[in-house]
C-alpha cells in the first residue's frame, strides 16, 4: 500500500521524552516559585543589627528572580536538549526489534520465507511479537513446500492418464483396422480415473479451508454406513469387515466425516490380504472427544513408512492400476478432514501386519468452532 510519507515513530517518541522532561522541569521550577519563592517579601525589610537571628541582608523576591530566572532558562534549554538527544538515543533502542521484524517482513514479502527474526533477551511484547512472527514464517514456510510439492505430484499423477489417452487416440488414428471396443473401454477406465482424482483435489482443497457449517455427527453412524457401502467390495475380495464401539456424538461436516470414514474404511480394505483379510472398525467415547479406530490385517508396514502414508500420492503397497486402486488421496484427505475438526491422527504398524489408524475428535460441547 502506498503511503504519503509521514514522521517517523523514533521522531514522535523522541519530542514526546523531551516534551514530557520539558513539563516536567517547568513543574519543578513552578513548585519551587510557589512553594518557596511567593513566600519571599517583595520589599525591603528592616532587621534589628542586635537581633540575635540577624544575619545582615535580607534578600527580596525581586531580586531573586533577577538570580534565579536566568539559571532557570538555561536549566529548561539543558533539559530540552538532554531530552532531544536522550530520547532519540533511548527511542532508537526501544524500536531496534520493530526493525528487524520489518526487515525480517520485506525479505517474506520477496518470497524467502526462510529467514528468522531470532530475536535474543528477556520475554517481552516486542520479543512476543518476534517469536509470534518466526513462528508464523515456520509455518507458512511449511505450507507452500507442501503446496509446491503437492501441486508437483498432482501434475505427474494427471499427466499420466492424459498420456495414456493421447497414446489411445494415436492408435486409433493410425491403425484404424483396431478394435474400437477394446480402445474406448480402456478410455473409459483412464478418464473415470482422471475424473477421481480430479473429485479427489477439490475434495481436498474443500476440506483445507474448512468451508463447512458444523452440525451434530455420530461417528458410528457413519462408520456403519460406510461399511454397509464398502460391504460388496470386501465380499469380492474376501475380507471380513467387523464393526463395533458406542455412540460418539461430535459436531462437524457430515459429509466430510463420512467421506473420511470411507476413505479409512476402503484403504483397509484394498491394503489387505489376497484372501481371507479382516478389518476391524470402531467407535470409542471419552471424557473430552469420540475416538475412531479402523485396523486392518496385511503386509508388514515400518513406523517409518507408515508416517508418510498421510502425505499425498502414497500408497502402501506397489502401484497396481486395479478398478479399486485410488488415487493416492485417501489418507490425505483423511488428515486434512481430521485437522479441519480439530482432531488428531495416528497411524501405528500392527505387529502381525497390517496398519491401525486411529481419528480423534472433540467430543459434542468440548468441539470448537472449525468454520
């Protein structure tokens, strides 16, 4: 924003500690005139020589002040250049950490989130205010590396299916003898595929800004729900899907929680056994939030891997293009749904294989607003 140049804080600070010294040695001179000098007789007084409290003269009001006010005026001059000098000394001092927070704000604004105020002493608003800062530079510095490293793997991952259908269409043109059944199918396949993960970033940046109305949700209504929609897809690929826990009632975006709940469910699911997997859901109530638990059985998995599970485009086992494959989005999601509630997410490796992933969340009346 552009402003039209204006005095400086210093050269406000610096004439108001020497207006305030000023005020303050007029005060004093004020005090001694009327406190001591008004009490001077302004004529001449005859003294008894043989008085033994006589001490010869007796001075007059007049010609104290002839003394008194020349000294007076130099004192006022000393004090308002002492003040000058001192306050823009003591100003420049006082606003050497608003400074370096500008500085440290010109060089974000420049697009280099990496440097930091650190700004050393004892805690106070000036050090509060620099803390708050590094904190916030820390911060967005995080966001936009994983802005930049998600809006990269976005573009790898709908490269490819654009690329898989320009080599289908090439084929088509140059060999037309092909049969146009087997090609639309499989671009069929490759565009629902593109179209999931499209659906899948919109959900995911709809979930990031927490454009939602909370409303009451009960996390095992939901989880039975989408257990009951994920059931024929567990049947054709033989896991059993067990469904337990109490009522947990908490405030958010319906449709967010279910899609969450979903995401859990079907990753448990398709991360499984080649036969004879179980997944196990369910539903906890505590003093101050409601808990979900989805935990399946599988592969063995490293605490290592599975702490990036949640980041996007990663799948827990080899990529396999298959009808139920995803998009690399569903833990994603999941993490940004349970941040825009306020809650908590754990994954933790089972030891006879397989993941336990874990979704806490304010209960009703301990949730704050997550609008």
């Amino acid at each position: 924003m552009d402003r039209a140049p204006g005095v400086s804080v210093r050269l406000k600070l610096t004439l108001s500690y020497a207006g305030f010294l000023m005020v303050a040695g007029i005060l004093l001179l004020g005090a001694v005139w009327v406190f001591l000098l008004r009490y001077v007789p302004d004529r001449a007084m005859l003294i008894n020589p043989d008085d033994e409290f006589s001490g010869g003269v007796f001075p007059v009001r007049s010609a104290l002040l002839e003394v008194f006010a020349p000294r007076a005026a130099a004192v006022l001059a000393f004090l308002l250049l002492f003040g000058l000098v001192g306050g823009w000394i003591l100003a420049g001092r006082m606003l050497a950490p608003l400074t370096r927070i500008a500085d440290a704000t010109r060089t974000a604004t420049h697009g280099s989130l990496s440097h930091r105020i650190r700004l050393p002493g004892r805690k106070d608003e000036f050090r509060e205010l620099a803390d708050a800062f590094d904190v916030m530079l820390e911060r967005l510095e995080a966001h936009v590396a994983e802005q930049q490293r998600f809006a990269a793997n976005a573009s790898h991952e709908l490269r490819t299916p654009l690329a898989i259908c320009k080599a289908l269409l090439d084929v088509a043109r140059t060999d037309p003898q092909r049969d146009t059944a087997e090609l639309l199918e499989r671009l069929q396949v490759v565009n629902t595929r593109a179209i999931d993960l499209t659906e899948a970033l919109l959900l995911l940046s709809r979930a990031d800004q927490r454009s939602f109305t909370p409303e009451l949700v009960d996390l095992s209504l939901l989880a039975e729900e989408a257990t009951e929609t994920l059931l024929p897809l567990a049947d054709r690929r033989g896991v059993t899907i067990e469904t337990s826990g109490d009522i947990t009632p908490t405030t958010g975006s319906p449709t967010l929680l279910l899609q969450l709940t979903t995401n859990l469910v079907h990753n448990a699911i398709v991360h499984n056994l080649p036969e004879q997997g179980t997944v196990w859901v369910t539903t906890t109530l505590r003093p101050e939030s409601v808990v979900l638990t989805v935990e399946n059985t599988g592969e063995q998995v490293t605490a290592e891997r599975a702490a990036t599970l949640t980041e996007p485009f990663q799948r827990g086992t080899e990529r396999v293009h298959t009808d139920h494959a995803g998009v690399g989005l569903g833990l994603a999601i999941v993490k940004t749904i349970t941040h825009a509630h306020n809650g908590t997410l754990t994954l933790t490796p089972r030891p006879a294989g397989g993941i336990r992933v874990t979704v806490e969340l304010p209960a009703t009346g301990a949730h704050t607003d997550a609008g």
